[in-house]
C-alpha cells in the first residue's frame, strides 16, 4: 500500500506543480501588458529576463556546481538552444499579446506543445484527447473575436511563439537531463545574453530602468520565470515530452480566466464548451496515465 502511494505521488506532484507554473505565468502575462505601453514587447521581455536570470542565480547558485565538464559535451548546444527557444518564445507571445487578447493568443500559442503531443502519440486514445484539444481551439478562436476581426500580425507572432514552446518542451528536457537544476538558471542566461540587448536598443536604458516600473518588472520576472520555470523544468524531467505537451493543454484555458479576473475578458457559452473541451482532454489523458500506472503497481 505504502508503495502505491508513493507511486501516487510521484506521478501526481509534477502534474500538480506543472498547473501552479501555469498559473503562475498567465498571472506574469496579464501584470505585464500594463507595461507594453511604457517600454513594448520587447522592453517587457529584457528586463524580465535580466531580472529573473538574478533571481535564479541568487536560489539556485549555479557556479558551485561541477558544470565544466558539461560544458565541453554536447548537451551545452541543447542547453543553448533552450535559452534561445526560451527568448524567442517570451518575445513573440509577448508581440502578440499587444495585438491579441490573451486568451487567444494562449490558444495560438499552444499549437506548440500540442505539436509535441501529436509527435509523440501512438495509440488512438491519445489521438481522442488531442482532437478534443483541437475541437476546444476551434471554439476558442470562432467565438467573440472572429479571425477576421483579430490583428494577422498578432496570430503570426503567437504561433511562431507555439512553435518555440515546443523547442522549449523537447530542448528544456535534454537540457535538463545534463544540468539538473542548473538548466533554468543557465538557459534565463543565455536569453538574456541575447534577448537584453535587443531590448536596451529598443527602448533605452533609462526608461527599462525607470524606478516607478521596476516592482511590477520584478513581479513579472517572478511570476512569469523565476517561479514557473523552476517548477516546469522539475516537472519536465519526470515526465515524458507527450504528457508534458498534453497537459500544457491546459493553458488556454487559464489564460482565458486569468483574462476574465484580471483584464475584464468576458466568456460565452461556446467559449465555456470550447474550454471544457481542453480541460476533459487534460484530465482523460492524466486520468489514462494514472491509471495504468495503478494497473502496474497492482
């Protein structure tokens, strides 16, 4: 009995703290379109990947650990290519948040892990769960704000950011398999190597420093990295890249709330069953997952 619990255990927490990133993101996401008008997308993205990356050095130290040899393997190209799906994703959801809302551009978005989900799948009832996912989208998008009435620029820019989540799923977990708990820290790095620039360019290092925006930048940064990713790359190396892709279905439908809550973005019914849609397909595929895992403890 013991036993199953522990089992129990070990498959629900990643489940449990994957939805906490989420979450958590989708609150980051919403507290930082109030700063689009002040510095843009990608004033947004450099400071909070600058201030995130200090943060997650300060917690998780990274230079104490015996990295060296790491870093002459091949797993320091996917931890490179973590930090820069990392950026680019952050960049472009956030262009597409300035255009789109948030709802949308979550559901957009998604196109990336349920990429990964479709890649990975085998059996029929994984291919059940993920057009239930598709039905769900379809609602999501035809509803309120037709394609015709939503800002082209701004679909572009959240699928392309789909695109770099997925990078982000399947890079995040050969980079994590290498560097453990020094993958996130290390991959913020590398975006803010790349990503800081862009943004001091765009805006100016006055205004991306402005004493009156920092606490909300450093909420962001929080909200939106430091505490999300920690916890999504905890989840990501104890679960399969499938699983991982699928359950992010979720995200869609917190962001359509967190837009409720915070940005006073009103549902419909067709919306509700667009969200029902996602969620069943999250719970049937977990619920399958736990399942089996019960079927072989037994």
């Amino acid at each position: 009995m013991s036993c199953i619990l522990n089992q129990k255990y070990k498959t629900l927490l990643p489940i449990l703290l994957l939805i906490l990133a989420m979450l958590s993101i989708q609150s980051g996401a919403s507290l930082a379109k109030h700063l689009f008008p002040i510095i843009g997308a990608f004033g947004v993205t450099a400071l909070r990947l600058f201030l995130a990356t200090i943060i997650l050095f300060i917690i998780f130290k990274p230079w104490r650990k015996k990295l060296h040899s790491q870093l002459r393997s091949k797993s320091l190209k996917h931890l490179l290519l973590y930090g820069i799906s990392l950026g680019s994703m952050n960049s472009l959801f956030y262009l597409s948040l300035e255009r789109i809302p948030l709802g949308i551009a979550v559901a957009l978005e998604f196109t990336g892990p349920l990429s990964v989900a479709i890649f990975a799948s085998r059996k029929i009832i994984d291919f059940i769960w993920i057009m239930m996912v598709i039905i769900g989208l379809f609602f999501l998008l035809s509803i309120g704000n037709s394609m015709n009435n939503l800002d082209f620029i701004g679909i572009i820019y959240a699928i392309f950011a789909g695109v770099c989540w997925g990078m982000y799923i399947v890079f995040g977990k050969l980079a994590g398999s290498g560097y453990g708990t020094a993958t996130v820290p290390l991959g913020s790095f590398v975006s803010t190597l790349i990503f800081f620039p862009i943004g001091l360019y765009t805006v100016g290092i006055k205004p991306l420093f402005d004493l009156s925006i920092l606490p909300i930048a450093f909420a962001v940064a929080i909200l939106s990295t430091a505490f999300p990713y920690t916890l999504e790359m905890f989840a990501l190396t104890r679960m399969p890249a499938k699983r991982f892709g699928t359950l992010m279905s979720l995200e869609p439908t917190i962001g359509a709330f967190i837009g409720m809550i915070f940005l006073n973005e009103q549902l419909t019914l067709t919306q509700w069953f667009a969200l029902f849609c996602i969620i069943a397909a999250s719970i049937g595929s977990t619920l399958k997952i736990q399942i089996k895992t019960d079927k072989i403890k037994n």
